[in-house]
C-alpha cells in the first residue's frame, strides 16, 4: 500500500510560497507518496496548563501523526532560523510525557525562500529540534530552494529541470520510508 506522509507547513499565510512548494511536491509524488496536509495554524501557543482540557487541534494533531508513516517538514527560513508555527506543533506533540508522537517516524525537512541560500541556516536549525524528538531524519539528499515564481503555476511546477530534481528527491525519500519500514518491522 501507498505510504502517507503528514506535511507541516511552518508558513501560516494564505500565500505562503512554502504551502505552494509543498503542495507542488505533492502533485509530483502522486502515485508515489501520499501527501496529507496537517492544520497547525489553530495550535494554541505551547501551555502545560491547557492538558487540562485538551485543546481539540492538539487531539487532532496527536492524531494526524499517530496515522502517518512518516513526516515532511516544511520550513520558511525567519532569521536564519525556523519557523514558530513548526516547533509549536512539534512540542504539542512531544506530550503528553511518554506519548510522544514522532518518536521513531522517518522524516525529511525542507523549504523555500526568495533568498539565495535556500532556507539551508532554516533546515539546519530545525534538524537539531527533529533529531531531538525522535524523528528519525533522512539527512541527504538534501533541498534547500531558491523560490522562483517563473518556475511554478499557483502549486504546479512548470519547469522541467526543477520537476526533475524533485522528483529525484521524492524517490529518495520513498525509499528511505521503506528501508525504515523494514528495520523496525
Ligand atoms: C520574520 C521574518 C524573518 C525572515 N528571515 C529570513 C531569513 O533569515 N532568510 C531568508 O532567506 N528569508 C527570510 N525571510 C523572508 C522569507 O523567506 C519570506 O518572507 C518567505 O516568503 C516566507 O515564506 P512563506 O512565503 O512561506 O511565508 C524572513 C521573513 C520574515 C517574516
């Protein structure tokens, strides 16, 4: 069977070109990976107190990655680091203690940004906070993107070389889905 990958998206905004870069990876793995967008945007700020009475978004969270076979993180780059909205939601899922949601799941990160570098400082600094709740990250091949917005049309990649080198990288991540499978099975 196809396996399901949850994608977070760190951007909130409606015209995110983060959402548009992920959901154009999405297109492309069709057939390959099964994309599953996950809402972060109405997570509460992180507050201890709040287990009181779960909120429903942090329930249905806990849910959404509980279902994935594994995790596609989807980062802007905001001053060198990663996005608020990506490590808010990776907290809320680290708990309730001993229930933690990501242990064990594979993973990839990725991102885009207008800039030259490509969200490269962003991803960095989010590998440290994934590798430390237990995601287990593939590492290389690695994309970090240069936005370019002659390259896409809304959330469809028009340009085939760009197309094609991520394509090479979902193959990668598909694989490496599968080669975890089986080392935990
Ligand atoms: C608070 C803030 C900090 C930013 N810092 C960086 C940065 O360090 N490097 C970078 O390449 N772009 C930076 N940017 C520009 C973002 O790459 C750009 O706004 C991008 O469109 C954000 O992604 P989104 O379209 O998915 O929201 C920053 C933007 C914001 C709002």
């Amino acid at each position: 069977m196809m396996k399901n990958v949850a994608v977070l998206v760190g951007s909130l905004r409606a015209a995110s070109i983060n959402r548009r870069f992920a959901e154009a990876l999405a297109k492309l793995a069709e057939g390959r990976l099964a994309f599953r967008f996950v809402e972060i945007g109405d997570l509460p700020i992180y507050n201890d107190d709040l287990w009181a009475e779960p909120p429903a978004a942090v329930t249905r969270l806990r849910q959404d990655i509980a279902a994935a076979d594994a995790v596609l993180l989807v980062t802007p780059e905001y001053n060198r680091s990663y996005a608020p909205a990506l490590s808010n939601a990776i907290h809320w899922a680290t708990r309730p203690w001993g229930q933690n949601a990501w242990a064990g799941k594979p993973a990839a990160i990725t991102g885009t940004t207008p800039g030259a570098t490509g969200t490269a400082a962003g991803q960095n600094a989010l590998r440290h906070l994934a590798s430390s709740v237990g995601l287990d990250l593939m590492i290389f091949p690695e994309v970090y993107w240069t936005w370019k917005d002659t390259h896409f049309d809304g959330s469809t990649l028009t340009d085939a070389e760009s197309a094609k080198f991520l394509s090479g990288w979902i193959d990668a991540f598909s694989g490496f889905i599968d080669r975890h499978t089986k080392v935990a099975a």
